[in-house]
C-alpha cells in the first residue's frame, strides 16, 4: 500500500503521448473486396476493361470514357456478416448485420464533332462509393497456460527503463492503468531495491481469455473521373480521389485465473477500449483502355498511395481482482484514462501512406457489333498488383520526437510483417435483351509475409440486369469466404497467440440508373 500513496503523490508531474498502433491496422485502408454497383460486384469487380459503368472511376478511370450521354445512378444495399472463429482449439461464432451501399452519383458524357476535336467523345463523373465496411462482431476465449495480455505492460516498462513513478503516469492507455490497478507491480531485489516489474496473472497455471470486438464504420471514396477517346479505340482517364476512413471499435477482453486457487493473487482483470479513428485523404487512379479489335479489349491502371491523414480517440479501462494481494481492501481496483486524462480521450494525430495498386485487364465482347443491343456478353478478367509492404506511417507536425521514432519503428516492422500479393477477378454477362445475367468470382492473396498466417478472400457473386426505356436496374448478391488472423495481444518475447478467423459476408446490392 505504501508503494500506492507513494505514486499517487506524483500523478500530475508528467504525461505523455500514447501510440498504439498495430501492423494489422496497416490492413485496414488497402486488404478489402472493394464494393462498386450491382453490375460490377455480379461479374467479381472485373471492370478494368469493360468501362461503360461509373464503377470505372475507381478502378479503371479510362471506361468512363464510353459514356456519350448523361446518367444517375444510386446503389442500396445490405451486408450480412457471419464469424466462426477458433482460439486455442475453442470455437467461436458471432453475427452482425448493416446497411451498404455502392456508387452514388452522376455521369456526364459528350460526343464530340471529329471536325473540331481529336476526342469522339468525352465524359465526367462524380461519384461516392462505399470501398469497405467495417461493421463486424468478433468474439472468441480459450485456455492458455503460456501468455498474458498483461506481459504486454511489462515489456512496455521494461523497453523504457521506466521507474515506478513515469510507470503510474506515463502510458496513459497501457501499463499506467495495470500498475495502478495492480495488475503488475513492482519486482525488488533483497535490499528492496527496484530490479523490474511482474505481472500478478498466474499464466503458467492456467488463464481463461475472453475477446470481443464490435467494429462500425466504413472506407468510402469521393471520386472525380474525366477520360476521353479517340476513334472509339483508344480511352484514355484519370480520376482525383478523396478517400475518407470513419472507424469505431468497442474492446473487452478478460483474463479468469483457471487454477481455481483462491490465494494466489489473482482473481480477474479486464481491459475495456473505445476507439474511433477518422480520416482524410487524396489519391490518383491513371487508366488507359485499347481496343485491339471490335471484340478484344486490354487495360491498363495504376493507382497511386493516398496520403491519409488521421486523428485517434481512445478512452480504456483496466479493472483488476487481485484477492488478497493487498492487506488494505479494495481488492478490486479500476483505473480509468478518463480519470487521468481529466475526463477527456487520449487523441493522436499522424498520416498514413496507403499501398499503391497496378491493375492490367481484359475483356471479350460476344457479337461486338455497334448497336450494343445486339450484342450477346461478354467475358472479363483483371489481374492486379497491391504493394501492402508499402504502407508508411508518419508523425504529425506537433508531435514530438518520440512519435517520429516510434513511427519508424513501426514502418520497420509493419514492411517485415507484410509482402505485396496478386489480386485476380474474372466474369461475365450474358445478353437477352431487355435482360441480362451475370456471374464472377475473385480471389485476393494473403498480404503477410509470415506463411503460417493463413490468410485470403474470396469472392462468388452472381446477378440480373434490366436495362430499358432509358433506365436499368441491377441486382446483385455476393458471398465472400474470407479467411484471417487475429491477435488479442502481442509479445515480443513469447510465441504470439491469435486466433483462425473464417468470415462469411454476404452482399445484397440493388443499383438503379437513368439516362437523362
């Protein structure tokens, strides 16, 4: 107890910034499916080659170049999330359900006088598209008798040298709150001098983990596409990007001591996070499409990296039972960043560099006469290139030195944790008209260097057009197989644990179009 008064004598004479980002969050902004309108999802987001769809000005932003008329389209939909997750051989499930949406916007094409212009025709296109929707539930517990989330505080004090006073006050959202709710204390020598820290959580004996995690928000992108052609053979586009992240999670995660030892110390403790992140930033997408023949298409695009920037708030608790540990009740204590923040969240500023993408498509049109009425379908395919190893983080202006170093730090590891992978998307449409079907599959590579992180998504969709009297209407469902890693914590001196996560997400998408 006297080790307590001591440290809260000194609680106002220091503070300091809290980072917290993890390699996975690099993910967050660049590993998607990414959404698009009815017709683009049914045929697996093959659209590099094909143009003709606003879809185009966020993949291939040359297709919008075959637009000669002017079109509004909107895109509602729903997505349905189901998780099966296993953690230390014990299954877990959760659901969740949320509103989705595709592009939303307009576009606006000309034909061009070929006596007075070397462009048939020219277009533009403003549009904001749901990329990514965050909104999921993952929750999963298991036994383990090797590693505690708690360790991940020591190593925090332990990196930093930290004595007992900078580790009450000087981690904010970390070890400050499990040193003064007495989840770690302090380790002496036989002068009772100080020689490090220990965690009162019993691991070797048997701890029993709970994670759940409920996550809202969404990657969404503001695009403004311009793309022209010359001779109905050559399109040539660019669109400017706002992307824009809106991100919310709510973390609880519990340690129980398994050993049913009721003098050992420890009981329980739980750590509770509300995090939000938001953020804005400005990419380009450069596109080409060539006509070989009146059927053959080819492709070519290449995005940029957004440079991002984010603010963080994060509010977190840590709530410990440590039995009898202390002579002078309470045995259960709470510490709180809103109490040592004055009430306010612990905020982060900082900017993100994104992967950039490199897209080469083709397509086939069955029948390609000029009356596209006539026409019978089509087959397309893009193969595309996303560099996720090239995810960089960088230090607000107003951050101090700690958070430049910190921020290489993470760069460091985040480029070792990750690796480019190929992203492959193939489909078709068959032609009746008035109406149209349509199918396709996509596959997106695993982005983690580490081979035993088993890791892909993979897309089956499928959908019915209608397209008269100036207007079209597509409908759209696709299911994705996802497979994935998650980490409750992370040590650098242990094996790190994580569970298998298998998400099943289905897409129902209705796009709706006029021709004006």
């Amino acid at each position: 107890m006297k080790r307590y008064l001591c440290i809260c004598a000194a609680t106002f004479l220091c503070g300091t910034a809290v980072y917290a980002q993890e390699p996975e969050d690099a993910l967050r902004s660049s590993w998607f499916i990414p959404g698009g309108s009815a017709r683009s999802t049914a045929i697996g987001g093959a659209i590099g080659a094909l143009g003709g769809d606003i879809s185009a000005s966020n993949v291939n932003p040359a297709g919008i170049g075959m637009y000669k008329n002017t079109e509004f389209v909107i895109s509602p939909g729903l997505m349905f999330n189901s998780n099966k997750i296993n953690y230390r051989d014990s299954a877990g499930s959760s659901k969740r359900t949320a509103f989705a949406y595709g592009p939303i916007g307009f576009v606006f094409g000309s034909a061009k006088d070929p006596r007075y212009s070397k462009w048939s025709s020219t277009a533009f296109a403003v549009s904001v598209t749901q990329l990514a929707s965050y909104n999921n539930h993952a929750s999963y517990a298991g036994f383990n008798n090797i590693s505690s989330y708690s360790e991940k505080y020591l190593e925090e004090l332990t990196r930093d040298r930290a004595d007992t006073i900078s580790a009450y006050n000087n981690y904010l959202n970390g070890a400050s709150l499990a040193f003064g709710s007495f989840l770690i204390d302090t380790a002496l020598d036989g002068n009772k001098q100080l020689i490090g820290y220990q965690s009162l959580v019993p691991d070797s004996s048997g701890i029993y983990q709970q994670y759940d995690s409920k996550t809202t928000g969404g990657f969404h992108e503001v695009a403004f596409a311009f793309a022209g052609n010359t001779a109905d053979r050559l399109y040539l586009g660019m669109s400017v990007n706002v992307p824009i992240e809106s991100y919310h999670r709510d973390l609880y995660y519990r340690e129980t001591d398994a050993s049913g030892n009721p003098n050992n110390d420890f009981n329980y403790f739980e750590y509770r996070e509300q995090f939000k992140s938001s953020g804005i930033g400005l990419n380009a997408k450069l596109g080409m499409i060539y006509r070989a023949t009146s059927a053959l298409r080819l492709g070519l695009a290449f995005h940029t990296p957004s440079i991002m920037s984010f603010k963080d708030e994060l509010r977190a608790s840590i709530t410990t039972d440590s039995e009898n540990y202390l002579t002078v009740p309470p045995h259960v204590n709470t510490e709180s960043s809103d109490a040592r923040n004055n009430g306010a969240p612990i905020t982060r500023s900082y900017y993100q560099l994104t992967p950039y993408r490199a897209i080469v498509s083709g397509s086939y049109v069955f029948n390609a006469v000029a009356d596209t009425k006539q026409q019978r379908g089509f087959v397309s395919a893009d193969v595309e290139f996303v560099n996720y190893r090239g995810t960089r983080y960088y230090a607000d202006n107003n951050e101090d030195e700690s958070a430049t170093d910190y921020y290489k730090a993470l760069n460091s590891t985040t480029k070792d944790y990750l690796k480019g992978a190929l992203n492959v998307r193939v489909g078709g449409e068959l032609k009746f008209d008035p109406l149209l079907f349509r199918a396709g599959i996509a596959y997106y590579g695993s982005p983690y260097n580490d081979k035993t992180l088993k890791a892909s998504r993979t897309m089956l969709s499928g959908g019915l057009g209608y397209r008269a009297h100036g207007m079209f209407i597509d409908l759209t469902y696709a299911y994705s197989f996802n497979k994935d890693v998650n980490f409750p914590y992370r040590l650098a001196d242990k094996p790190n644990t994580y569970a298998v996560t298998k998400n099943n997400r289905g897409n129902l998408l209705l796009t709706v179009g006029f021709k004006i």
